[in-house]
C-alpha cells in the first residue's frame, strides 16, 4: 500500500491528470450525443430515472469493500436536464483512498467548466476547457489555469438559494419561507445535477434547499 506522501505525489504527477483528460474526453462524447439527442431512445431505469446506455457488470460491495485505492465515476450527472436540453449535466470523477476523496474532478461540458479539488488544498475552477476527442492536459498544465474558489467575481449583496429543478417538494418551499423570514431579498436559484455544489464551492450562491433523498 502507498503512503500518504506516496499518493499526494501520485495524485499530483499521474492520477488528477488521468481523472482531468477522462473527464473532458467523456465530456466531449457527450456534446456529441448532446447535439443530436433526437437520434436515441431513452429508457427508464428500475427508479424511473432515464437512462441513454448502460455498460458492464454491476461490482458487488464485497467485492468493492476492501479496495484501497480506486476511482469513483459518475459519467453523467444530470441526465434529466441532458434530455431537457437545460444544459446542466455534469460528468464527475474522484479518486477514492481507504474509502476517503482525494482529489475529484467536475465538468460541466457545455459551460467548458472544469472544477478540481484536493484533499487538504482547497477547490478550484479552470474556464475555457473545450471538449476534447484526446485531451493531454498534465499537472503543470492544469495548474498554471486554477482559480482557487471562492471566487471574488462572485461576491453578491443578498441571499441567494438554489434548489434543484428536478426534485422539488412542499417541504422545499416551507424552508425557503423560514429563510426568507430573515432575508426577505433571497433569490431562487433553479439549478439541475451536481452543478449546484460548484456554484456553491465558487460563492455563486450561498445556500441549497433539498428536503428528498
């Protein structure tokens, strides 16, 4: 098993550049399917969640459970806003060590967003990341483009809320009310996928409302 530094250094030369090249390389498979969505069938999963295409064999937890190091990918995040055509879909990737993040990364192909984070140092957001069919971004690379989050472009005079576009109840809307008690200028910030935890990470919006698993 690797050490601490071992991993660090790993993640800083190797795996982070890996996670960042997948990522735009999936986003840029995925703008393709994107601009001709009309052309797939799309079905719905056992939870009525759709679904493009699945691949591979379902990995048992005991298989799973005593992996020391292993990446954790969820290609596309977002799918409802995908079909949608809303724009906010998001393809996340993190590299997992005795069961903790170490680092991850988190694209938003449209947006030619990239956002990094690292156990220990901080988040970080790199614009201008085109999809790309074969991506050779290294660490030198990367690190020289991040904007290290909360960014200050982001500062704002009153509360702003997000809540997701798909999963909204009563109880939702019932915290907003309490919250809007005490900020009774709090904007809502409609928002789909795991995007919404980014513009949390940049200071976009300062608070997310979900009351559903």
């Amino acid at each position: 098993m690797m050490t601490k530094n071992q991993i660090s250094e790993q993640i800083k030369a190797h795996l982070m550049p890996q996670c960042f090249n997948a990522a735009v390389k999936a986003g840029a498979a995925i703008m393709k399917i994107y601009k001709n969505i009309d052309d797939y069938d799309i079905r719905l999963k056992s939870d009525r969640t759709p679904v493009l295409s699945e691949e591979g064999r379902e990995m048992h937890y005991d298989e799973r459970r005593n992996w020391d190091l292993f990446f954790l990918v969820d290609p596309l995040d977002g799918t409802v806003e995908f079909i949608k055509g809303n724009n906010e879909f998001t393809v996340n990737i993190a590299l997992m060590s005795d069961n903790r993040c170490v680092t991850s990364v988190l694209y938003v192909p449209y947006h030619r967003k990239m956002y990094l984070a690292f156990k220990g140092h901080g988040a970080y957001l790199i614009n201008n990341i085109e999809p790309d069919d074969n991506p050779t971004y290294d660490y030198a690379r990367i690190s020289s483009m991040m904007q290290r989050l909360p960014l200050e472009s982001t500062r704002h005079d009153h509360l702003r809320v997000a809540v997701s576009r798909s999963h909204q109840t009563p109880e939702t809307f019932e915290q907003i009310d309490r919250i809007r008690k005490t900020h009774p200028d709090l904007e809502i910030v409609e928002q789909g996928s795991s995007y919404k935890f980014c513009l949390l990470a940049e200071g976009t919006v300062d608070y997310y409302v979900r009351t559903t698993n």
